[in-house]
C-alpha cells in the first residue's frame, strides 16, 4: 500500500518511532500504518513470514493449473523464439489423460486455471475447444471454479474464434506486437517471411469485445526506441482505453534445444535498462490512454515452475515444469500418462528446491515481496542469473514516484 501524508505528519511518526511516549501523532494513523505494514513490531520476523507465504502458495492443493500446448507448431517463424518448434497437434489419447488427471484431483480443489500455451495454440483450435468444453463441464459437476487465458501471436483470433473462446471461459489473451508494422513484420513474421502485423491488429478491433486483451511488446537494443510509434498505431486504429500495453524483455537464451533465441543476434537489454524501459513506456502508455502507472501487487511461490499444483505440457502429453521448457526434450520431467512417475524425480526436484529464502541477495532486496526470486529458469542458468529479478528492484523508487504522480492527477480538484 502507498500512504501519502503530509511532512509535518511525516515528522510525527517519525518521533513516535524514536520515542513511544512522544505526543502529537494521530493512534489513528499509527493504526492504519499498522494494518498496513508500513509500521512493524522490532521483534517481528518479516522474512519468515514471506517465507510462509511462499510455502503456502508453493504446496497450495486447492489450486491447480494447467498450462497446455494444443499444438508445438507455429504460423510464424518470430527471430528470437525460445522453443524449437515442430509441427504437431494434441492427440485424444492426450486429451483423455489431461481429463483423467483434472478428474482425480477435483476432489480437493477450489479452483482450476487453463492457459492455452504455444507453438501457437489457435492452430489446434479443434483441440482447444473440445478440451474447454470437457474441463468446464467436470468442473462444474464438482462445483469447482474453472477459468482460462490464451497466449496467442493473434493472426487466428477471428470474430468467430473469439466468440468460442469467450463461451470456453477464456476471459484473457495475450497478443505481442513488437513496434510499428516494418519492425514487427521483420521480428515477428508469418512462416516464408510474410507480414503478419496488420490482420492482428484487424483481429484486436473485434477481440477487446469479447476478452480482456493484453497487447505485449518484447525489446531489445534494435526496437526499444520505436514504442511510442506502436501506441500511436493502437490509438490510431481505436483501441486506447480498450486493451492494456506491456514491455517485455528479449532474452537470449541458448538452452541447447536449437531455438531460433539461441543464435540471436541483436543485444538484449540489461535488467536496469530494461526496467528503464519499462518505466519510460507506463509513461507513454499511460499518457496515450493505455491504463495508468500501477504498483507491483504481493506474491506467493511466483510461478508454476516451483508450484507443485501445476503442469506444463507439450502437445506429446510430455510434462514440463517452466513454460520456457516447452519443446526442450532434456528438461521433460514425466508423462501426462503416468504423472505420479514424475514426482520427486531429479528433474522435478530441481524446480520445486528452488529457495529465494537461502540467496543472500533474494533476502536483502526490497522487491523481494513482489518478487520472490524471480525467473526460476533464469535463477537456475549461470549465463541468465542476472535476469531473474523484478524490475521493481532497479526502479521502486521511481515506480512509487510515478505512481504517486497518477494517483494525484485522478483526484478531484
């Protein structure tokens, strides 16, 4: 939370701070600094009680998530792709397993999440479909939750294929244009070279009136400078204020599975340029009609790679535990088939070990709440390590200031 109050009240607590007995400070404000955590008891124990929340989260068995791939193949031949991609589609013998495992665990469960992961997932809209309509229908003979997001590169996602996703309870997709439409059709174009930027951007004119669209632009050293053209283009075409605008950090990763990101070529940002980056477009973003500066929200264990509760799984019915693992055969930990084989193996160990709490660095960071180590994937990469952080660790001040900025601007004068 974000208080704001003004210096002399600042002062106050200040002395309350130094002296319990002191006099002219509001128990009222002290209380809601309290209620806060912005006020804590000298003996209590902040990092064990993130370390509790991470645990919690991390063996949380009334969640459980999928994150599916219906198809490893892919329509476009992006340059800095960190899957090795061939052409396949979900079997129903997978299909019937991943229905089978979702059965025997709903007893215990709250809710379920569905994200549809690539490849591209719209290229096995069959698969896709049919599968949402066997989870929703179990999940909700056991009155269990069910919901669903889509990854998607957005040149599928018609009229119609927005009105099925939207009747499977896909309320989220996330589309990534990488700049205007020279720069995204050269890093992101369809297979054979075509351009691809302007039916995506057609696509999202229809998409926001059925899903909650997130448009996603991935930077790096040769495109960070050509943001502010792609919001212009949104604006242009209608779409301020209908879907939301991300960065995202270009990673060169060689993981040894031959992706295309193993040899790319262009220089990806450092963490503080990035979080730079990231800062400057909220900014631009926001001044366009793209949503307004927001605070990083507190997490538990922070994804599905060290959540037990969670599998990742290729469209072979191969299991993975991180999404960046998809297509890479060395970093498959089991079977949809026989997932009990997979626990506690070495391959899973690895993930589900993975400790925020004995790092050193983790511990004395500030973004550690919001964060909570980071990218396990990158953690785990000597070569990556230094990409596993939160932004907001390079730039919590200037996130708090800008935040701060907006929020007074909402007021009424």
């Amino acid at each position: 939370a974000l208080l704001e109050v003004p210096r002399g009240t600042r002062l106050a607590v200040t002395r309350v701070l130094d002296d319990v007995a002191a006099t002219g400070c509001s128990p009222a404000l002290l209380e809601r600094m309290a209620y806060g955590r912005m006020l804590v008891s000298d003996d209590a124990d902040e990092l064990a009680m993130l370390a509790r929340r991470y645990r919690v989260s991390q063996d949380d068995t009334s969640h459980f998530a999928y994150t599916l791939v219906p198809s490893l193949g892919c329509n476009f031949e992006c340059t800095y792709c960190f899957e090795d991609k061939h052409p396949s589609v979900m079997s129903r013998a997978v299909q019937d397993a991943l229905v089978s495992v979702l059965d025997e665990r709903l007893p215990t469960l709250r809710d379920v999440h569905v994200t549809w992961f690539g490849g591209e997932p719209l290229v096995a809209t069959r698969a896709l479909l049919d599968l949402s309509d066997r989870f929703i229908a179990a999940c909700d003979a056991a009155d269990v939750r069910y919901d669903a997001g889509i990854i998607t590169n957005g040149y599928l996602l018609d009229e119609r294929t927005c009105r099925e996703l939207r009747d499977r309870r896909v309320g989220s997709a996330q589309v990534t244009l990488d700049g205007p439409p020279e720069v995204h059709d050269r890093m992101r174009p369809r297979a054979g070279g075509r351009p691809s930027f302007g039916r995506i951007v057609e696509n999202l004119g229809h998409a926001v009136s059925y899903l909650d669209v997130i448009v996603r632009m991935n930077v790096d050293a040769a495109n960070v400078g050509r943001a502010e053209e792609l919001l212009a283009t949104l604006e242009e075409a209608g779409l301020a204020g209908k879907v939301g605008v991300y960065v995202g950090q270009i990673v060169g990763v060689d993981d040894g599975s031959g992706a295309p990101s193993s040899t790319y070529g262009t220089r990806c940002l450092t963490g503080p340029e990035f979080a730079a980056t990231e800062l400057d477009f909220s900014d631009v973003s926001s001044g366009r009609g793209f949503g307004q500066h927001a605070l990083p929200q507190p997490v538990g264990a922070p994804c599905t790679a060290v959540r037990r509760n969670e599998l990742v799984v290729g469209s072979e019915g191969e299991l993975y535990k991180c999404w960046e693992s998809v297509g890479n055969r060395r970093e498959v930990i089991g079977s949809i088939f026989d997932v009990a084989a997979s626990v506690g193996t070495r391959q899973e160990r690895k993930w589900l070990a993975y400790d925020p709490f004995s790092d050193d660095e983790c511990t004395s960071c500030v973004a550690l709440p919001v964060c909570m180590g980071g990218c396990a994937n990158h953690a785990l990469d000597l070569l990556q390590r230094s990409n596993r952080c939160s932004t907001f660790r390079h730039s919590y001040v200037e996130t708090v200031r800008s935040y701060a900025r907006g929020a007074a601007a909402q007021e009424p004068s």
